[in-house]
C-alpha cells in the first residue's frame, strides 16, 4: 500500500514539474512579419477614409430632411 502511495505521489510531483517547465514562453516568442505591420498600417488607413465616406453620407441624409440633430463625442447622433 505505502509503495503505491509512493508511486502516485512521484508521478504527481513529476506532473507539476512539467506544468511549470511548459509554462516558460519567453524563448518562443515570435517576432511580428514586417508584411503583417504594414498591413495593418494600411487597414488602418482604409478603416478611416471609410468612417470619413460614412460620416458624410450620414450628414447628407439629416440634410437632405432637414433635421436638426445632436451628435455625441462617439458619433452618435440623436433628436428630439
């Protein structure tokens, strides 16, 4: 009985050693592409020139009705 604890308790022991050794990922850290920064550069770029074309199809619409609207800080827009 007592060499089967033994056992059980080694393997537990081994387990957890293993569990913090795999938990190191300093080592394998991948730097980023250079190919991926730039696209995301660029998707930034075309993600705002859209917002722009939005926000001024957006405000001829309110014209086009003549509505008198409030807009919020996040773009929001709101009469009443």
């Amino acid at each position: 009985m007592r060499l089967i604890y033994n056992k059980r308790l080694f393997i537990f022991q081994i387990g957890i050693v293993f569990l913090f050794l795999s938990c190191n990922q300093e080592g394998t850290k991948e730097k980023e592409n250079p190919v991926f920064i730039n696209s995301r550069q660029k998707m930034w770029e075309v993600n705002a020139a859209l917002i722009d074309q939005e926000e001024a199809i957006i405000q001829r619409y309110v014209d086009r009705y003549g509505w008198k609207m409030n807009k919020t800080e996040t773009g929001l827009r709101w009469m009443i």
